[in-house]
C-alpha cells in the first residue's frame, strides 16, 4: 500500500483499525519492517508519513451509529540545517565551548530522537457537530486546488476564508497559475 501510493496514484484510500494518527504511523511502519521491506525503524517510518496526508478516523457510539470523529492531517517534519557558525564570533574559550556544545545537542537530538511529523486535527465531532479546528497545510492546500476546477477554487477559497481566516498563509489562498490537473471545467455543448 505505501509503494502504490508512493508512485503510482493521485491517492490512495484504506482502512485501518488503529485508534490515534501515531499508532497508525507506527502500526504501518512495524508492518513495514515485518515483510522485510525495510531493517531501520526510521526509515520505514519516514516513508510511512510522506505516503499520509490525511486519515479520516470513524467510530461507532453505543447505539451502533458509525460518524467521522476526527480528520487530521499528518505534516512530514523537513529536516534543516539549524547548526550555527556563531563560535567563530565568540572571544574566550567557554563561549566557544558552550556554541560547541549547543551545536552537539542539536547534532544528538537529530540522531537519537529525530521527530519526523506532526499532526493535528482539522476536524472533529464534538457534542454532536462538526468543528472545524485547525487550518490545513499550505502545501496541501495548493496541493488540492491542482486538482480543481476554477468554481471548485473559489468556493474552497470562501472556505478557507470562512472557516480560518487569516490562519493561512496567503500564498496559498492567491490565484495561482500553475497548470491544473483533474477534471475540465464543465462546458456546454452547442
């Protein structure tokens, strides 16, 4: 499931029984690990959160009506260079040491307990309706509209500004003039 939905589709539908987004991450990260497809942990799991972008989490209440709890968005952590050449600035030998010693904090912290994505929720269903909680990512935002047409745009727009205002980055709310894939605009025929 995460080789198809690495190359070859615009998504990739599934289901899953996990009950939070890390234990999905880490159910198919182990699942990966188990069928050998990979031997480190952290890499398997890289290429776990590149594959989720959402996962829509239904549940059941005691009466056996099935609702949509939650929509959160998984966001892949982009690794930067955060190491600083401020030592070289430094007069005497303990501040050199300890702009040493804030570089090798960062360098182990990498290593050691690298965060590789976060994840919040956009929706969920709290006392019987729905809540929009948190914005989506710019990069999925842009990442959506591709793959609309120009009425579909604007109404995600009015979304967008409806729902989370001044959240997002307007970047990803201008119009853009990027080629879009999916479907056509309607046309009428003559």
């Amino acid at each position: 499931m995460i080789q198809a939905a690495q190359v070859a589709s615009k998504f990739t539908l599934f289901t899953h029984h996990a009950k939070t987004f890390p234990n999905l991450v880490t159910a198919l990260r182990n699942s990966m690990l188990r069928i050998g497809q990979f031997n480190n942990e952290k890499t398997a799991e890289e290429q776990v959160v590149q594959v989720l972008n959402f996962d829509i989490h239904l549940t059941k209440d005691f009466r056996g009506k099935r609702y949509v709890e939650r929509v959160t968005e998984c966001i892949p952590v982009e690794e930067k260079n955060e190491y600083t050449f401020d030592h070289r600035k430094e007069k005497t030998l303990e501040g050199k040491f300890d702009k040493f010693f804030d570089n090798a904090t960062r360098y182990f912290e990498k290593v050691t307990d690298k965060k590789l994505y976060e994840y919040r929720n956009i929706l969920e269903y709290v006392d019987g309706e729905y809540i929009i909680t948190n914005p989506i990512t710019e990069k999925n935002i842009k990442e959506m509209k591709l793959n609309m047409d120009e009425t579909d745009v604007e109404e995600f727009d009015k979304f967008i500004q409806r729902h989370w205002e001044n959240k997002v980055p307007v970047s990803a709310t201008a119009g853009e003039t990027k080629t879009r894939r999916g479907r056509h605009p309607k046309s009428e025929q003559i």
